[in-house]
C-alpha cells in the first residue's frame, strides 16, 4: 500500500459534509485532495488490487443532473464504481420532472437511502438549501451557473504534474468571469498562485468572489483584474479559457463573440507567456472562438490532462467525505 494512501487511510480525519465551493476546504484539505488524487491517479493501473478498491464498498451516490454533461457525469459514475460504492442516475436533463426538486422534503428522503449525492443544477442557492435540508447527507457540486469546484482539483492537478511545485506560479485566465473563473480564483489564493484574470468591464469576476479569494489567500498570492488580455497573459506559466456563451446564456450568443473576441487565445497571445506555459480549458471549446485550433492542438495544450484528471480528483474528494464514516 502506498505511504500516500496508507496515512490517509489511518489518520484521523477532519470531517467535512460537503463539497459546494473550493472555499468549504481549507489549504491543508486541498492539498491533501491533490496529494490523494495524485496517488489514486498512480494506482489506477493495479484495478481490484489497488488499495481504495473497496473504500466505499456498501455505500450510494445518487447524480442528480438539471444540466448535460458528459465529463462531469461519466467520471464521477466511474470514481464511484472505482471506490467499490454503487451509483444511482436518477434524472435526465431532457425531463422536466429532472430538475432538483426544492422541496425540503426531498434532501431528507434522500439521505436515508444514500449516503452521497452529487449534483450539476443552476443555482448555487438551491444546492445550499438542498444541503442544509440534509443534515447527514454528504453534497457535491458538480458545476452551478457560480462555481465549478471538482474542474479546481483536476486544473491544479494538471498544473501540479506539468509545472511541479505550484507556490508563487500565474495563471492567466482570459474570458468570462464566470464559475470556473471563481472556483479557479479560489483554489488558486489557497495554494499560493497567482491569478491574472482578463475580462471586458461588463463580464469580470464578482467583487464579491474577489474579496473571497483575498481572504484566503496564502504565500502572498495575488488576483488581478484586467480587460487586456496581452496584460493579464504577460509571464503567465498557464493561459486558461473558457466559452464565452455557458448553457443558459445561448440567446447572447451573437452578442458575446463580438464583446469578447480580443479575448481569443492564439498563437500570438499564447508568445506573450512564459516559454513553455501551458494552455488550459475546461471544455467542451468551440474552436475559432475562445481558442484557435492551432493552439488547442500544440503542445502546449493540456486541455486532455484536464479532463482526465476529473476522474482522479472526484475519486479523492469522495474518499475525503465519505471514508470517515466508511470507517477508514
């Protein structure tokens, strides 16, 4: 058994009910996320024999998802299956009857018959009320119109992998100041990294997600605002973007791509980062858009690390809240 998951599996643990922000973790519980999915990304390759395999052995997770999704739905669906635990699919974004259902009721129905639910929903709001319903209800979020938590652990992950230590680094982030745009500013305040996001005036991240990200951050890291993008991307180790029209937004479409085109990511963008900086995106990208193909194809691109890296975090954050009274 590996050292990594040997001390996680016998420390004493503090215990954490959900995962709805980056901010429900403190430094210490992120970056032990990072350290766990690392291992639990090294020890795939053993199958059965890994040593997490039955982690979660007698224990549900149900997936309610309001919004399609493919990396977000298939990875978590896997993670739970990886752990030993058994999933439950109980809606469909094409069902009207599938969005989250407000009922304070429904959390506590839930929670006597799973011990985790994972949910991809529009408002942050309705997903706090849903957890505050359930008092022994673990909630995950898998992306809200505000935050995008579990794309944090995958993004650090890969930038973890690609830049080694992360303490001191800048990442440029170039486009809407929407959820991944959050969940990266606070993750990346925790961990010691700088953020240069670069927005038009009308679309910058919420003051109030600034004010967050500088309370907690740590090692002198810094958030900047900008509307430049070749400002915010000069001696950037990590150019991230992001689509510019997010589900829900498709009315503005026309009118987004206008705004934002100084904001596409291209070769020349890309030549005003540090040598050798990486490219980021959470995807799906719409090519021509917020990135070039050329870009989104060079080797620069770690977009695919990503998206595979959704697998390795969530496997760690369901181990983080659910192994405790698992009995690890």
């Amino acid at each position: 058994m590996s050292s990594v998951v040997e001390s996680f599996m016998t420390q004493a643990l503090t215990h954490r009910k959900d995962y709805l922000s980056v901010l429900d973790f403190d430094a210490a519980d992120f970056e032990r996320c990072l350290q766990l999915a690392a291992q639990l990304k090294a020890d795939r390759a053993l199958g059965r024999l890994a040593p997490t395999a039955d982690a979660l052995n007698g224990r549900h997770v149900a997936l309610l998802f309001d919004k399609p999704s493919l990396r977000t739905r298939t990875t978590f669906e896997i993670a739970i299956r990886e752990l030993g635990g058994h999933g439950r699919r109980r809606c469909s974004p094409t069902s009207r009857s599938a969005r989250v259902n407000r009922s304070p009721t429904s959390p506590r129905n839930l929670e006597r018959w799973v011990d985790a639910v994972v949910i991809r929903t529009f408002s942050q709001h309705v997903l706090k009320e849903f957890a505050a319903s359930a008092p022994r209800l673990h909630v995950v979020n898998a992306l809200t119109d505000e935050e995008h938590p579990c794309q944090a652990i995958a993004d650090f992950l890969t930038l973890q992998e690609h830049l080694g230590h992360l303490r001191g680094r800048t990442i440029a982030y170039v486009g809407d100041g929407n959820n991944v745009a959050t969940s990266l500013a606070h993750a990346a305040s925790m961990l010691g990294v700088h953020v240069h996001i670069a927005s038009p005036e009308a679309y910058q991240l919420p003051h109030m997600v600034v004010q967050q990200a500088t309370s907690v951050a740590r090692h002198g890291a810094r958030l900047r605002l900008f509307t430049d993008a070749a400002d915010a991307v000069a001696g950037a180790d990590a150019v991230y973007t992001d689509t510019w029209t997010s589900m829900g937004q498709e009315r503005e479409a026309e009118v987004r791509r206008r705004i934002f085109a100084p904001c596409q990511v291209n070769d020349e963008l890309m030549s005003l980062a540090k040598p050798g900086a990486r490219f980021m995106h959470c995807l799906p990208a719409h090519r021509g858009e917020e990135v070039t193909s050329e870009v989104f194809e060079s080797e620069a691109s770690v977009v695919f690390d990503q998206a595979e890296n959704r697998l390795h975090g969530q496997k760690a954050l369901l181990l983080m809240l659910l192994a405790p009274s698992a009995g690890l």
